[in-house]
C-alpha cells in the first residue's frame, strides 16, 4: 500500500490519477484501483484530468475566467515585513475546486441519478443518497486547507450568479460548523471577509473583461449578530445549533453534563440578540430564496435522521414551497465516513493523509521504535499514575527534547495527554506539575466531572471560567499562554486544531464500538508549526499497546506508514537540523569569532513612479506582418504566456463573434506585472500595452495603423508566440532602463552581525562543525558538490584566517544586482571569512559557472570599494572578494587564505 515511486513531493505539483494512492500493493494498481477507491472518485479523477487539459473547456466564461486566475496566474502576496513572496495553492485544494465546477458547469449535475454516473465499483444506488439536491463531500486531509476550498467555491457561486445568465447557482451562503471552536476558527478566516482579500481569491479589476472586485458585495452575519439582510450578498457563519428546527433544545449550565455546551455542535447559549427585535436566523435563511450550504467539519452529517441533516433538509423544502430549490451543498471533512466505516457516496474528490504526509503538508506521525517501547511497561496499581509512569515520564522526556529544539525557533512545543477516564485528568495534571519542573503551573486540564462541571482543576467553574479555559484551550500556541501542556478527554473533538503539539501520549483504551476515528485523533497534531516551509515536522505519537493499535489501524484505511524512531532524553532528534549560534560552547570566543558587515543602502532601486515616461514608440522592436486566418481558426483562440521564452500555460478565448480586446491587453499586462515584481502598476501598464499593440507591433505595410484591436484577425495575430515574445522582450527591456536605477553612491545603513543571527530549522542534511566559524553546523546545500565542505574544511585549518561562516539565508546578507537580462535581484554570496589582519572577504564558491556570475562578480566588487569606503570613515576594516571555482580550487591546493586570494586574482581582475 506503499505511495508510487514517482509520487512528487511537492504538494502544489498536479497529480496525475495514475499516481494516486489506493488501498492495495502497486502490482494491483491495473486491476483495482477503480474499485478500491471512494465510489465517484476514480471516474471523476480522470475526466477532471482531462477537462484540465484542454483549458477547461465547456465551462462557463465566469469558471473558466476564475480558474485561470486562481491555478494559472502567479500571485505576490505581501508578508508581515512589507516583502512580496509567491503564492500557490496546493493541487488537492485545485483538484477539489475543478471537481465541483466540473460536475456543475460541464456534466450539469442535478440530483443523486446524476452523481450515480461515475459509480466505478458497481455497488451505489440511489437508496444511499438522502439528499434530492446537489451535495458534494470533499475528502481532504487535517491540514490541506479547507477553509480556503470553501473561499475559493464560495466566490465562484456568488460570480456566477451575478454574471452567467439562467445560473442555478446563489449569492446567499450558509456556513456551518459542528462547534464553537471550528466557528472560532472559521470566524478567525472570514471576520472582516479578510481570506478573500488577504489570498488572491477574488481577480484584479478588468480581469477577463469583470470588475470583480467591485461587483462582490457581501454582508457577513456571525451567529446571531445579523445586520440589514438584504435579498442577495449574504454570508450567514455560525454553528449548527442556530439554524436547527425549533424542538431541538440547546445545552445549558444545568445540564447533568456540559460536554455538549463546551464543545458539542452547540456551544454557549447566545446571551442576548443583536438587535432590539428577535433575531431567528433558522427563520431568516429559510426565508430568502436562493441559497448554498457550506459545511466545516462535515463528517457529522452521517445520517439522515440526525437534526444537521434535517435542518438542511428543511430549509431545502422551504425553499421548494417557493419554486427555489437549494443551489448546492459541500461539505470539507478529513474523515466522510459512518460510524460503520463506509465512506459517504457524496465523496467527489479526495485528498488522503498518507499523500498529505509525504508533500509535508502536515507533520508525520513517528512511533517510539522497539528499545523505546521496551521501556513501556504498565504496573499494576489502583494509582492511574503509578500505572502508566512509565509512558508519561516517555512523553515528557520527548516533549521536553521538541521544546528545546523550537523554543530557540521562537515556537512553543506543546505536549498533548489523553487520558481514558475523566476521574484520572487531575491526578495526572498534577503528577506531570510534579516530575516535571517545567510544567509547574503550566498543565491545562479539561474533563467533566461527576456533578457534569468542567473544570481545570478539583472545583467548580462559572459561566465566566468556562469561557476562559475554552479561549486558554485555543490560544496554547502564543508564548503569553501559560500552558504548556494538556490533560482531556474532550480535546479529541475535532475542531481544536492548534498547531504547536509535537508529542501524544494516549493512554485511552480503545474498544472495536469507538466512535472515534484515528485520523481524528491523530488530527489534533497534524497541523504544522512552520507554513511555508518545505522542511518535514514531526509529531511524535506513543501510549498504550491498545492506543498504538488503533492509531495504527489507519494503515488499513489511508495507507499512513509510520517511521519508528528512538524516543526519550538520549535519542537525537532526525527530523530536522537546527542551526544557531554556539553562544555557550566554552571553545569558542564569540567576540573573535563574531564578523560584522556594514548593511549598506541600495545602489540599484526601481523607481516606480517613472513608468509614466514609458513610450512603446521607443522600443525600437521588430514588426510584425498581420497575417489572415480563416474563419475557424479566429473562433477558438489560444494564448500562451511567453516568460523566458517558454511556454507555460494556455489561456483559451472563445470569441463567439464577439473579440473582447480588453481580455488579451489584460493578460499580457498581467503577466508583465509577475515576472516584473511591478506593484499596483496596472492601471498604467494597461494603457501602454494597449497603445504597443494597436501601433507599435505590426508592420505597417501589412495593415492599418493602427490596427483595429476588436478585429478577430487583429487577435488571432496577438496569440502567436513570435507577438507575444516581442510584446514581452520589448516591455522587459523598456522598463527596466526606465526604472532600474544606479544611484551612483551608497552608505552604512545599519551592520549585520553574524551573533544576531536568529537559530532557524533546515533540513537533515550532511553537515561539518567547524572551530572557527560562530555557527554549530556548516551544512550542505541540497545537490552540492563536495566544495563547500572541502572549502569550509580548508577555511576551519587556514592558519592567517581567524573567524568565518556560511552565510546563511538566516543571516541576512544579500546585495541587489542587475542580471544579464537587465532584471533587478538579489544576490546571497556563499561565505564569509574574517583574516587575522582584520580584513573581511567576501567569497562565492561555484562548482560550474552560471549566466549571470559575471554580473554577480562585478556587483561584488563594487559592493566591496562602497563598504570599505564607507567602514574606513568608521576606522572599519576593508572588504575583499575572491571566486572560487571547484577546478580551479583542487588545482591550487592553497595553503592559506593569502595564497587563495593571490591565485583566484586573475579571474577577479578580469570581472
């Protein structure tokens, strides 16, 4: 049930259906993977492929223009420090949104008959649908992003609503979740309608020819704080309970047991409404007429007799009663299965946690290997405590080895005890206070106790003190939380999905009737600590024989296969490498081996505000002729983006008689926008395309000047790679000499300081301790050749050097340059070595040359005459550079860095 060999690893490569995981050994793949899988899934997989393929072909202009944007355009999101960096979405976030605007713009599904087309195992009918509307379940693992699914699939009914003529689809949203704390979480996305504006969901103004950004006009309602509801543009968030028929009873402080108020589909009884009327929102949303349902958390709708189901059942046929009928339901859950095990028919796409755990996106499970299991050993005693001593000091040991490792990160690990019986939640929390002086004060304990209180300790709670321990429940992460660890049986519901936990120890015992699936309980500590980071986390599992066996029955239904590692005080860490600076090593004096660099001011800056003086009748490009096509080949027009002179996505134009220029200027100004990192230039940048292609690309002999940009022959020319590479090449060229500026002079800003150095995580790679370098580990780039250790070796022994480092990403250091095709960037120089003469150099170790080392080495040299310049004022040292190429270095054999310098002289005089 292993993965495929060539299953990739990044989670945002498309995943082509042939490398999918199922439930059986690879040699079975031909025979039984259709049949192995959840019921819809194989058959949708595959012609979702190949609608992907062809463009998205046969879906509607507003799908198609809002696919495009979010899976084919590159997208700048701004960071907490002002920087831009890239933005993807993972593919089974894609995967998960082409599935349903497949099924409804292209196979137009309707009802349950139309969903039993794509039955591959011969054993659906229609008996096992309850629903008589549109309901998609979405499979995707803790971690992957469904509340961005949710977004993305929420804005793409409200556009097509708005724009597609006779759309089934609606403006009005219903989004639900099982408890208050999955509404926490989703209120946390959605408050302020920020995850539509902070992630690019929703397109730039004039994409596609659509002002989308000033069409969506939505009204949040939270629960029962519900403003002016108008007919159209509502998005109603709240859990469950508010929108239940009216016989269901909510849970109240005088219940025998508040398990259902603290963390039920309930949640706290609202105190009072939000307006001076009564607010009913059960009422309201069975009032308007056109809906769409989105569930979180959905694996709790397995059966039709239950109130979720029938609230959505009812609000359907009040709808009916107004010849409205619901326009579509999906739900998001990791777990679409009964409590039988059978996965829910509704199932359209799934993202399983064995491929969610291979992408890294999520931690991996690791289990304690056989030494470490041999310590567990459970005494027989009455004292809970005394029983499992040995698994709670395990756990500790553990937790304590994860907290060190990502305290010096500036995270907070966080250990997670599950304890069988409420009875044994205090005497645990006190026994971990009592072995482990770093949890003194800092063990949260939630259980209910016999009277039904909940409480963290032996006395009872309030109203008040409730709410207090559900928000000291949800904000462990933050380092102004006290705790540090947690002690409940209830924090197995889903929705508390902090991601600070690198340690479970279960000590439940788990019968064949549990209600609990694994991946829920696994769930709790899936969520990663670093987003962004391609480098692997681990969560480390262990407890009970009976708890180790049913966390490993997910093997039989996700095909997770667990690492065995060595656990406890003595066992190193493997799943990462930290780096830092040995502030403590008694062998190293931080003062001689600490290197300052002055952070000098940008030489080379683009001014933005100069692309006004843009004048395409400057370029000086080649023209053009305007060619004549035939009637059929102007019909379906394809663009394709030309970056670097590759072809790397295609764009389809359905003219219909109709040519939208705006759409093409758009596109090609769009794509200038990306591969330029130009900021909120579009509005000009639009123009001056537009006036290069009406005048300045075809040749005027050949056409009108200038030319009739609605003409489809005008259009079918501009999808030609040869136009469009023009188009590119000229602008790239044109802005650059127009916004890339040398200012001529530079100054000490602010010094870097190789003992400021923040420790950071890098992945297990080869590493080397070196004597004279401040850092604890030289590690090797992925796929490097052997220079650098032999170079860091050969730095560690040269006796006139005193003090060097890698310069890490972490330290900071990185001088802008112009690149061979006049684009601005930054570039990070590989070390750097302080001599005993109190010199600084600069060295870049390659083991080929690469297009822009020439440019790379000339910037270098003058980033060094600025520095030293600047630092001699200061009474500072000089800087030097040197290159050093693998050849050149084993050729040499230098002895010391001064001879170094001498033989690398003539590569440097020449750049």
């Amino acid at each position: 049930m292993a993965l495929h060999p060539h299953f990739p690893q990044s989670p945002y490569e498309i995943l082509p259906p042939e490398l999918r995981w199922f439930p059986a050994p690879e040699e079975r793949r031909s025979t039984a993977y259709e049949k192995l899988l959840p019921p819809l899934v194989a058959k949708i997989r595959e012609e979702v492929k190949v609608w992907r393929d062809a463009g998205y072909k046969g879906a509607a202009v507003t799908s198609q223009a809002l696919l495009r944007w979010w899976f084919d355009t590159e997208h700048l999101i701004e960071q907490a420090d002002g920087a831009l960096a890239p933005f993807r979405y993972y593919f089974a976030q894609r995967e998960a949104v082409e599935t349903v605007i497949w099924l409804h713009d292209v196979r137009k599904v309707q009802d349950k008959f139309d969903l039993l087309r794509f039955d591959a195992s011969g054993a659906v009918s229609s008996g096992m649908f309850d629903e008589d509307w549109p309901r998609y379940v979405l499979k995707m693992a803790t971690g992957a992003g469904k509340t961005k699914v949710l977004s993305l699939l929420l804005a793409w009914s409200y556009f097509h609503k708005l724009y597609e003529p006779d759309s089934r689809l609606a403006r009005n949203f219903l989004v639900i979740a099982p408890n208050i704390i999955v509404l926490d979480r989703l209120r946390a996305d959605f408050d302020g309608l920020r995850i539509f504006f902070n992630d690019p969901v929703l397109p730039d103004n004039g994409h596609q020819g659509s002002n989308w950004r000033d069409d969506f006009q939505i009204t949040l309602h939270i629960q029962d704080d519900v403003r002016v509801v108008r007919d159209t543009g509502n998005l109603f968030l709240t859990n469950i309970h508010r929108v239940y028929l009216g016989n269901i009873p909510e849970p109240s402080l005088e219940d025998d047991d508040l398990r259902d108020y603290f963390l039920s589909p309930f949640g706290p009884k609202p105190v009072g409404k939000s307006t001076d009327s009564k607010t009913d929102l059960g009422e309201i949303v069975r009032e308007i007429e056109e809906l769409a349902v989105f569930n979180d958390e959905a694996h709790h709708i397995h059966d039709p007799k239950m109130a979720w189901f029938k609230s959505i059942q009812d609000i359907h046929h009040r709808m009916l009663q107004k010849d409205c009928r619901l326009a579509l339901q999906v739900d998001v859950t990791a777990t679409p299965r009964h409590n039988s095990g059978a996965i829910f028919v509704q199932t359209v796409s799934d993202y399983p946690l064995v491929e969610a755990i291979h992408q890294n996106v999520v931690k991996h499970p690791v289990l304690p290997d056989a030494p470490s299991r041999a310590r567990l050993n459970e005494v027989k005693s009455a004292i809970f405590t005394e029983k499992y001593a040995d698994y709670l000091q395990l756990g500790i040991e553990e937790w304590k080895k994860s907290y060190t490792e990502h305290e010096k990160l500036g995270k907070k690990a966080v250990l997670f005890v599950m304890v069988d019986d409420t009875r044994n939640c205090d005497e645990v929390g006190a026994h971990l206070e009592k072995i482990c002086p770093e949890l003194q004060g800092a063990v949260l304990v939630i259980h209910t106790k016999n009277n039904g209180e909940i409480s963290e300790a032996a006395s009872g709670k309030n109203k008040e003190d409730l709410e207090v321990l559900r928000r000291a429940s949800n904000s462990i992460d933050r380092w102004d939380s006290p705790y540090k660890a947690i002690v409940s049986v209830l924090m197995l519901k889903e929705g508390w999905d902090v991601k600070n936990v690198t340690t479970i120890v279960g000590l439940r015992v788990y019968s064949a009737e549990s209600k609990i699936l694994p991946e829920q309980t696994l769930g709790r500590g899936l969520r990663r600590m670093y987003f962004g980071s391609d480098i692997a986390e681990t969560v480390s599992v262990m407890g009970t024989p009976a708890f180790i066996e049913f966390v490993e029955s997910i093997q039989q239904t996700d095909g997770v296969s667990f690492e065995r590692v060595p656990m406890g005080g003595g066992a190193a860490r493997q799943d990462s490498l930290v780096v830092e600076v040995e502030t403590d090593n008694p062998d190293k004096n931080v003062d001689v081996l600490d290197i300052a660099l002055p952070r000098l001011t940008r030489r080379f800056n683009r001014d933005y505000k100069e692309l006004d003086a843009l004048d395409p009748a400057t370029f000086g490009n080649k023209r053009l002729p305007l060619k004549t096509y035939t009637p059929e080949e102007t019909r379906e027009i394809v663009f394709k983006t030309m970056l670097d002179g590759e072809q790397h996505h295609t764009i389809l134009l359905d003219t219909s008689g109709v040519a939208d220029y705006r759409s093409v200027v758009g596109f090609f100004a769009r794509q200038l926008l990306k591969e330029l990192r130009l900021v909120g230039s579009y509005d000009v940048l639009y123009g001056k395309v537009k006036s290069f292609l009406r005048e300045n690309l075809f040749d005027a002999s050949s056409a009108d000047a200038p030319v009739n940009l609605e003409d489809p022959q005008v259009l079918r020319n501009l999808s030609e790679p040869a136009a469009g590479k023009i188009l590119f090449d000229s602008f790239k060229a044109g802005i650059n000499a127009l916004t890339v500026q040398d200012k001529g002079s530079t100054r000490i800003e602010d010094r870097i300081r190789l003992r400021d150095t923040r420790p950071f995580r890098t992945e297990h790679r080869p590493y080397i301790p070196a004597r004279k370098s401040l850092f604890n580990k030289i590690v090797g780039e992925p796929n490097a050749s052997g220079l650098e250790f032999a170079f860091a070796k050969f730095l560690d022994d040269a006796p006139d050097v005193a003090a060097f480092a890698k310069n890490y990403l972490a330290v900071g250091f990185k001088i802008e340059y112009v690149k061979a095709n006049s684009d601005l960037s930054n570039y990070i120089p590989d070390f750097i070595v302080k001599t005993a003469d109190g010199s600084v150099w600069i060295v870049e170790t390659k083991g080929r040359a690469e297009l822009d080392l020439p440019q790379k080495m000339k910037r270098l040299g003058q980033w060094c005459a600025d520095a030293t310049s600047a630092s001699r004022a200061e009474n500072g040292p000089a800087y030097g550079f040197v290159y050093v190429d693998q050849e050149g270095f084993e050729r040499h054999a230098p002895r010391d860095f001064a001879g170094l310098a001498a033989a690398f002289r003539e590569f440097q005089t020449a750049t």
